[in-house]
C-alpha cells in the first residue's frame, strides 16, 4: 500500500481533561486515488490530516508513506489549508519557489514556478502580491506551491471551505481537472457531502466523540459526473442518512454542554 | 480639499486670536510674543543660517542614536521572543525601564560620559531601544501559526524557518517599532539637549531662554513640531500603511 494509517489514536489533554479524539483509525490509500475525509465538526477529519501531515503526532499508532514511518512535515507530502497561507513578503512566484530554493538554481525553479502557474491558470501573475489576488486566485497560488515540490500525496484541508458557492465549485472543478493531470494521490478534508461525492474516488465517513470510521464508500460514478445526476443523488441519500444520527448526536452534545456551563 | 480649508481657516483664526490677544491686554514679549515676532525671528535664524547648523547637529546625533537602539532593539526583541527565560527576567525589568523617561538617566550618562554628544546619544538610545524591543519581541511571539505550520510542510525547520519566516512576519511590528523609536529618541533628543550642550536645537532654545528670548524659544517649538509630525505622517505612517496592507493586516482604502 503506498500511504497506510494503522491503529491511530489521538487524544488531546484540555485543563487536565483527556479526550479521545480519534479511535482506531485503519485506513489504505492507493497511489493516485482520490480520498475525501467526511464528517460533521469534531469528528477529528482535520486532526487526522495534520497526523499525516507530520504537524501533529498520534498518541498511538503508525503512519506509513512508502514504507516510510511518518514522524515530521516533510516534502512528501504537501498541505493546502483552508486559509491560502501564503507568504504576504513573497510575490506569488517566490511563494511557489519557497520549497525549491535550496534544492535547486533560481533559473531551473522559475521553470517549475511557470509550469505551476499554468497549471491553476494563474501564468500572468507571478510577479504580483498575493494581497492583490482574489481569495480563490490565493487559494490557486496555494495548491500550485504545495504541487510545485512535487509531494507524493497532496493533503487538503477543506481547502474551499472560506470560498463563496460560485468560486468554490470553479476550484472543484479546477482540482478535477489538476488531479486528472497530475495523477496526484489526494487527501481531501471537507464537510460538504456534494463536494466528497463529486471529488473522491472513495470517501471516508466519519463520526463523532471519539472520531471513528463510520464506513468507506468507494463512489462509482463515470467523471464528469454532473450528469449523472440520480447516481449523485443516491450517495447524497446514503451518507445524508449515515450523518444524520451523528448531527444530532452533536448538537445534543453541544446543547448539553451549554446547560452545563 | 474641503479638509485643507478647515484646517487653513482654523490655524489663521487661531494666530489671529493669539495676535489679537497680545494687542488688547499688551502682553510683554517676555512672556508671550506676538506670531509676527516668531516668524521674524523663524526668519533670521534661517538667513544666519543658525537654524540649518543647529537642525544637522541635532540629526547626527538622532541618526546615531537611533541606528544603535534599532539595532539593539532588534537583537534584544529577537533574543527575548525565543529565550523563555530571559523573557521572564530580563523582559520583566526592560518593561520596568520602559515606565521610566530616558531623559532622567542624564545625570547618571553625564557622571559616565562627560557633559558631551556621548551622554546625549546615550539617552536617545536607552528611549528608543526600550520601545523597538518591547514590538519586535511581540512581533516574533505573534506570528500566524499557520505561517509555521504552512513553511513546516514545505520541509522548512529551525534557523531557515525563523529566517525564512518568523523574521519577515514580524515586520508590520518591526515598523510600528521604529515609528514609535523615532518618537521616543526625538523627544529624548530635545530633552537631552536642552540639558546638556550644542550646537543643536534644544541646546539653541535654552540659550535663547536665558536671554529672554521667548519669539525664539517659539520658533524653535515650532521647527520642533514641524519635523515631528512630517517625519512621522511622510515618512513612518506611510511606510506603515503600506507594510499593514501588503502583510494583509489591513485594507486599502477605496480610491
């Protein structure tokens, strides 16, 4: 398998509280497959990427990409948060390069940048500011410096999710077409069940306290797959029906804690 | 423009007043002298060329000065921001200095230095140094998280990381620093001089007060608060603004 999560558990210790975060976590990813984490808030989907990411560590269990244990951030794998995060000090350009620089000329990086910049369609901007882009331009500059080190798995943690309807579904499809192109594994976090089922190969079910696979639903739809609208529908059905008990598990919860407090 | 009519009106109405006010109850010049006075008295120090010696000795000291509290301002700020310890100990007392107005160090800099530049530069660094650090060190400590998490995933760790990030993050701070070390080291200045010796301005406005100079004393005031505000609204605001929008801390203005 090429990215293996096995046995995962995370806790988390709050003003002497300890809380299960995320329990037993097993989950294969294949080279080139396009896996969406999905679930309501505090089902620990973000935790779990940041774990793979290398910025968190799992208070049990291992994490292997390529045979490779996962202990720190690394270049393998690149992260696209759901604020852009760019750099405001570095033009668009420089931000792209910022993983490159010491691996290579600035001659033979600014290829790269270019190709990139093509990529999200953003050529004409390499020189201008990222305050001066728009949140989805940002967001594109983004997903292009993640790719530009050329990781082997893409994590992305709700990356529209700060985006307005229309840009937003311009990005999934932009994804799309970048990961039809690039052949990228992705790791994609969201809570929107219409972006999971139009992205993923596969989608990921989370639910809530402590933050466990609910079921892995591998989504059989030709792509493009605004057409097939009834396929879409059924998933749409099938997961709503699978969350539903956990929504309102969570807002009972979150009821009780606001008597309690 | 409606602004610059306000504000024109305003200060004619008010040299007017002031003008008036000296007619009417006969106010000696000693103790207050009439605007004409002061502009006469602008002019003459500018035709003897006074005014010019006094304003470039002033400023080679407050350049001096000034480099040296940024650099330490820095330094410190930096050093403080990533030692825990030294925050805890050293950064409690800078915070104490901080309550305490440099200029009453002079006689302690004139015993060390001698009633000379020295002692006055001493005074303008201890003002100036004191507020970079306090912002720089903010300015390390406040960076966005995610700025680090972000540079982490791009294999980017310790010296590179606070280079390539912690350091230019901090910049809007940096800036608002130096505004503020500007303001405190040209006050400072002032004060020192006045104290102490010249040529410079403060060092000019005591010796027009000993001889009862007052139109003087005013048209040195007023050179004062001239520089002061231009410097701070032409050079440091601006800088500022400009830094604040780029680092997206702030919007432009609609144009």
């Amino acid at each position: 398998m090429f990215l293996t999560i096995k046995n995962v558990q995370k806790r988390f210790t709050n003003y002497g509280k300890t809380e299960l975060v995320l329990k037993d976590i097993n989950l294969n990813i294949k080279e080139g497959e396009f896996v969406s984490l999905l679930g309501p808030s505090g089902c620990g989907k973000s935790t779990l990427l940041n774990i793979v990411a290398g910025l968190l560590t799992p208070s049990e269990g291992e994490l292997h990409l390529d045979d490779c244990l996962i202990t720190k951030p690394g270049k393998d794998r690149g992260m696209v948060f759901q604020q852009a995060a760019l750099f405001p000090w570095l033009s668009v350009e420089e931000n792209i390069m910022f993983a490159l620089k010491k691996e290579m000329k600035k001659k033979e990086a600014r290829v790269i940048v270019q190709k990139y910049l093509q990529l999200v369609q953003l050529s004409s901007y390499a020189k201008h500011s990222p305050h001066e882009l728009s949140g989805g331009m940002q967001q594109r500059v983004s997903i292009a410096r993640a790719l530009a080190m050329n990781p082997r798995v893409l994590l992305m943690d709700e990356p529209f999710g700060a985006l307005d309807e229309q840009t937003r579904r311009r990005l999934q499809d932009e994804l799309e077409r970048i990961w039809s192109e690039t052949k990228k594994t992705i790791l994609f976090v969201t809570h929107s069940i219409q972006e999971a089922i139009k992205l993923s190969d596969r989608i990921i079910v989370l639910g809530t306290h402590p933050g466990k696979i609910l079921k892995e639903i591998p989504i059989d739809i030709d792509r493009p797959r605004e057409q097939h609208i009834q396929e879409i529908v059924y998933y749409e059905d099938m997961i709503t029906k699978l969350l539903k008990n956990e929504i309102d598990n969570v807002v009972e919860e979150e009821l009780y804690d606001a008597v309690s407090y | 423009m409606q602004l610059a009519i306000k504000r024109i009106l305003f200060f004619v109405a008010l040299f007017g007043l002031w003008e008036l006010a000296i007619r009417i109850f006969h106010i000696p010049a000693v103790i207050l002298p009439s605007p004409v006075d002061v502009l006469l008295s602008l002019r003459e120090s500018l035709a003897d060329g006074s005014l010019i010696e006094d304003l470039g000795a002033s400023f080679t000291r407050l350049i001096i000065g000034l480099s040296i509290a940024l650099i330490i301002g820095v330094l410190l700020g930096v050093f403080l921001a990533n030692v825990k310890t030294a925050d805890e100990t050293l950064g409690s007392l800078i915070l104490a200095l901080q309550s305490i107005p440099s200029i009453v160090w002079l006689p302690l800099a004139i015993m060390w230095f001698g009633l000379n530049e020295k002692s006055v530069i001493f005074i303008i660094v201890l003002g100036a140094a004191i507020v970079m650090t306090i912002n720089m060190r903010t300015g390390i400590k406040n960076v966005q998280p995610l700025y680090i998490k972000a540079a982490q995933t791009m294999g980017s760790t310790g010296i590179d990381l606070f280079i390539r990030v912690m350091l230019p993050a901090a910049v809007p701070y940096a800036v608002t620093g130096t505004r503020l070390a500007w303001a405190f080291a040209w006050r400072a200045l002032m004060a020192g001089e006045l104290l102490s010796t010249g040529p410079g301005l403060g060092y000019t406005l005591k010796y027009a007060s000993d001889f009862g100079r007052m139109d003087m004393v005013i048209a040195i005031m007023f050179v004062i608060g001239v520089i002061g505000v231009t410097v701070d609204i032409l050079i440091f605001q601006r800088i500022e603004k400009r830094v604040l929008v780029k680092w997206g801390l702030e919007q432009k203005e609609a144009a």
